[in-house]
C-alpha cells in the first residue's frame, strides 16, 4: 500500500495520501485532512484546512495532481456552511460537497479528495445547487456531480426533485441513470424518520428509468447527514461514466454473506466493480452488521458489529478479486459517540496506512451501530479496455 502522511498548514493539519502510480494509464490520489487540535474555533479550523488543501497540490510530487472531488464533513452545519461556502466561493478547482457528519476526533471539519494526474478536467455549476466536475480521458467521461438539494415538503418529494434535476444534467452530457450512473451517496436528515421517505421515491423513480431486480440497481450510501436547515432533508453526491462497455462493469453480491437489497425493500447494488486495462476501482457500498437473511446480527454489540461489517466488506471485496490491501480509503459512520474510542482502535490496529474518517451518522437501521464504506484499486490487466 503506498500511503504517506503530510503534515500541512504549520502542521495544524495531518494529510493521510494513498496513491496509485500507474505506468500504462492515470495515477490516482485518495486523501483524508484532519484538523490536529481539537480546541480550535471553526473559522480557524476552516482556514487551516483549505490551506493544506492548496498547499498539498504544490509538493513536488504531488503538483501534476487535479482534484476531481472533495466532501467537507461538518460539526454543525447551520452554523458553519455559509462560513465555508464564503470561503470557497471562488474555489472552482472540483465538484465540491459538504455535510453535516461531525468528525468523531473532536474537530469540527475534516475533508476526503479524489484527485488524478491530468489537467483536462473542468467545473461548473450544475442544477438544485450542485456542481459538476467533468473528466474526457481515454475515449471515457467521468462526471462527479456533488451537493445537490431542494426544498419541498418531504423526503420523499425532495428525493424525486433532486433524481429529476440529475438526470437532466446527465443527459446534457449524452448520458442516462440506468446506462452511467455508478456511485450515488443519499445524505438524510433525522434518518429514522425521513429516510423512508428516500427509499420510496427512490425506488419509484428507478422502475421509470428500468432499474429493477431483473436489470440492476446502483452502488450507494443511504445514511444520516444534515443540511445547513431543518427543511433540507436530502441530499445527493454521484458519479456517472460514458463510454463504458457492460463487460467492464461487474456487480458485486457476496450472497454467502449478504442478501441483495430489493428482499428488504431497497434498491441498490452492495458494491460494483469497474475494470480498465490497468486497474479496477472497486466501489463498497455502505455496509453493516448484516446477514444473508437481510438480518441485522449482534444487536447491540459493537465489537462484534465491527468485525461482522468488516467479514461482509472483504467478501465483497474478494468477490471482485480484491483485498482490503487494495483499499484506498475508507469512510466510518457510527451511531454513538460512545463506541469511537472502541472502534477507532480497532481499525487502526487492523488498518494503520488507509487513509480513514470516523464519522457521527446513524445508519438507516437503528439497531445498527456502525457502517462502513470504501474504494478499493487493484492492479489488473484487461487489454481490451481503455486505461483509467
């Protein structure tokens, strides 16, 4: 695993960077930013960690990078998001995302970015508040859309606005939701009352578009994330590709483990995996302490939940010829703040190089206490596909 730790901004902020070099095609930066002190305000917090994200793209090794994707994770969004949307307002350089997921160090901000070593991608606004980051490389077009939200007078109606608003973006660029779309990321507010909400419009929206048990569904994360207002109860990130063959894209089920969503009432894919001719990205969905039954296993104890989630997430990753060596980062999401010190040391007795966040949001089953998501890269050979 070739990860490295930078320490930026006066050493007020630890960069965890997992990169992957490539010879043949694009090399790749997954990075986590966390704020190092616990007792700053968050406009100093703010100020620190947008400079370790300028100051990152000017070490030597680092410079040819472009950003293509970043997600702010808040403390407390209605006081911060103006503060941070002031900040960055002229800050184009990515599709840019941020929720209300207080990091569980203490802080009041940290930041994942995805970035690669070509300079053909650009930015711009997209529609219902988002922005889009679109990347023409090797007869292929990556799309991350992020930070799309609307009003309206419930999940479910907020849900089907913002779907509507994502496919008319998508078909700007030749594309459908069925054909694309590979990641979505659906952020709740007050999960255990509106995310019912997401699943049903969800799920009516994509019968529309011809996503059902007999086709296929799309790698997601449905779990709790606030906006900057009570009213803002949904919100959305994504990532779509255009020129993709079928042979490319595998669907991972892990059955002697997990059991496919749509038997609980859900629609999405557990994972996908997307293969070039130099890498695969492997695309874990969020994934708890469930059994093949759609059951959730070990009510109650977090040790065993973690270690449940972990058994699930590898077989999906050793379904897609992949380990969680090849993991590029992972994101925790955690119900109680009660269980970070337990957790925390167990991922970083299992995992000390990947790059991670551990993250307060309840998951969309109460009785489940932790959740985990990640990409993984592994090394693959596959001449008749382009390179990443």
């Amino acid at each position: 695993m070739n990860t490295r730790t930078f320490l930026c901004a006066q050493n007020a902020v630890r960069a965890e960077v997992y990169t992957f070099c490539s010879t043949q095609g694009t090399s790749e930066l997954h990075v986590m930013l966390h704020i190092m002190n616990t007792k700053r305000s968050f406009h100093e917090s703010l100020l620190l960690i947008t400079q370790a994200y300028d100051e990152l793209w000017k070490v030597d090794e680092l410079s040819a990078f472009k950003p293509l994707f970043r997600r702010f994770f808040l403390s407390d969004p209605a006081n911060q998001s103006a503060l941070l949307e002031a900040q960055i307002a002229t800050d184009n350089t990515c599709a840019t995302a941020w929720v209300g997921q207080p990091p569980l160090d203490g802080t009041k901000i940290a930041l994942w970015v995805l970035a690669v070593d070509s300079n053909t991608a650009t930015t711009q606004p997209a529609s219902c508040g988002a922005t889009e980051t679109v990347w023409p490389h090797n007869g292929l077009t990556h799309v991350w859309h992020a930070n799309y939200h609307t009003e309206g007078e419930d999940s479910a109606t907020q849900t089907d606005t913002i779907l509507k608003s994502y496919v008319s973006d998508l078909e700007r660029h030749q594309m459908t939701l069925a054909e694309n779309c590979q990641r979505t990321w659906f952020f709740v507010h007050d999960v255990d009352i509106h995310y019912a909400g997401v699943v049903k419009a969800r799920k009516d929206y994509f019968i529309q578009h011809g996503l059902t048990p007999e086709t296929h569904y799309i790698a997601s994360t449905g779990i709790q994330g606030n906006g900057a207002q009570p009213h803002d109860l949904v919100r959305l990130d994504s990532y779509a590709i255009k020129g993709l063959c079928p042979e490319q894209v595998t669907y991972l089920y892990a059955r002697t483990h997990l059991n496919p969503t749509y038997e609980y009432g859900v629609t999405f894919e557990r994972g996908v995996k997307i293969s070039y001719a130099d890498r695969a990205h492997l695309f874990i969905s969020g994934t708890a302490s469930i059994n093949n039954q759609g059951e959730v296993v070990h009510i109650g104890d977090i040790v065993k939940q973690t270690q449940r989630m972990w058994d699930n997430v590898d077989a999906l990753l050793k379904e897609g010829n992949s380990s969680f060596d090849d993991v590029a980062h992972m994101l925790v999401y955690l119900r109680d703040t009660a269980d970070y010190d337990v957790v925390k040391t167990m991922f970083e007795e299992r995992f000390p190089h990947t790059p991670k966040v551990f993250l307060l949001a309840p998951v969309c089953r109460p009785q489940w206490l932790v959740e985990m998501e990640c990409i993984a890269i592994s090394k693959e050979c596959h001449d008749v596909f382009p390179s990443y």
